[in-house]
C-alpha cells in the first residue's frame, strides 16, 4: 500500500478510504481521457491555441497585429499570456550607462568604487540586482543620496574619514553592427555632497 493514512478514534477509517478511492478513480479518468483520441485533439488544440496568442501578442506592431489583437486578447488575458517578451525590441539600446561613486578622503586620496558585476561567485545573480539598483540611481534622484552615503561608509576604514563623495554616471554609445570602436565616453555628475562637516 502506498502513501499515508491518519486514522481518527472515531473510526471514520472507511469514509477516508472511500474519498481516496474516488481520487484515484478521477485520476484514471483524466489519464483515459488524455490517452483517448478525443483527448489527444483537444490538448493538441489547447497547445497551439495558446502557441498561437503567444505569438500574436508578441509581433510587432503591424496591420496583422491589430487584426489579431481583439480575437486572442480575450483569450490571452483569461489565461494570463498576454504578455510582452520583448525585453529591448524594438528599441536596442544604444549606449552603456555606468554609475561610479567616487569618495574623496581626508589625505586627498579617491577612491572609485562601482558595481562588481563579473564576480564568478555570485556574479549572475548579484549582478542583476546590482544593475535594477544603478538603474533606479539614474532615474530617480532621492535614492542617490543614501547610495553615495553607503558607498562612502563602506569603502572608508576604521581610522580613516570621508570628506566628499560624489555619484557619477558614464556613458558610451555603442558601435552598429559590423562597425567597429565606440564614441568617446562622456560624464555627468549625478549628486555630490561634503561630508567634512558631518564627521
């Protein structure tokens, strides 16, 4: 006998094994109807039909799409796939964006701190955390503050002092395809702020 039993004090022993029995009874219904050929058809018609939405949903925009898009709509919002995979489509980026905290400290040395985004450790999964983060850093201002605040205490040592920390991003375009080199990288100061007076 497989699985488990739990047995009341009450004896209510047959009523558990009569529901199991009509759980496997329905499982071998499902699996009759599966193995059937009318069951075949209509898990077949199921697979494209969805194949189908996926696709319709995911073409660019077009003549066809539009066409398309009010007979699998209700369909692919019902069974929820109507999604859109298409990450940078149409609109590749053309250009790397790189965020650098720079902190200066009191014996005038800076040290550049950024995003460790190639560690072979936990590289692929830190790294896209790391990036949602710098992202967010560029597009919204009142997060930078407690970036380049976090950024300075953690770079700086027990007996050493951060007087001024800035947040600056880099960007380069990207070479076309089959070009080769890229534009000159170009800065912009994202935030600063003199830290002399809070030590």
């Amino acid at each position: 006998m497989t699985g488990w039993v739990v047995t009341d004090r009450d004896g209510r022993d047959d009523e558990k094994r009569s529901l199991r029995l009509r759980g496997g009874q329905l499982s071998t219904l499902q699996q009759r109807f599966e193995e059937s050929r009318l069951g075949e058809a209509v898990i077949s018609a199921a697979v494209i039909l969805m194949m189908v939405v996926g696709v319709a949903w995911n073409l660019p925009d077009s003549p066809i799409k539009r066409t398309l898009t009010p007979i699998v709509g209700p369909v692919g919002s019902a069974v929820h796939i109507n999604q859109i995979w298409a990450l940078f489509a149409p609109a590749v980026s053309k250009r790397t964006e790189t965020v650098e905290v720079h902190v200066t400290m009191a014996d005038g040395a800076v040290r550049v701190w950024s995003a460790q985004l190639n560690d072979r450790a936990i590289g692929g999964f830190a790294s896209t955390h790391w990036m949602r983060l710098l992202n967010l850093a560029i597009k919204k201002p009142e997060i930078r503050p407690d970036i380049a605040r976090w950024v300075a205490r953690e770079v700086t040592g027990p007996s050493e002092r951060a007087v001024a920390v800035a947040m600056v991003l880099r960007t380069q375009n990207l070479p076309a395809p089959g070009e080769e080199g890229g534009e000159a990288t170009a800065t912009k100061i994202l935030y600063q702020e003199d830290l002399a007076g809070q030590q």
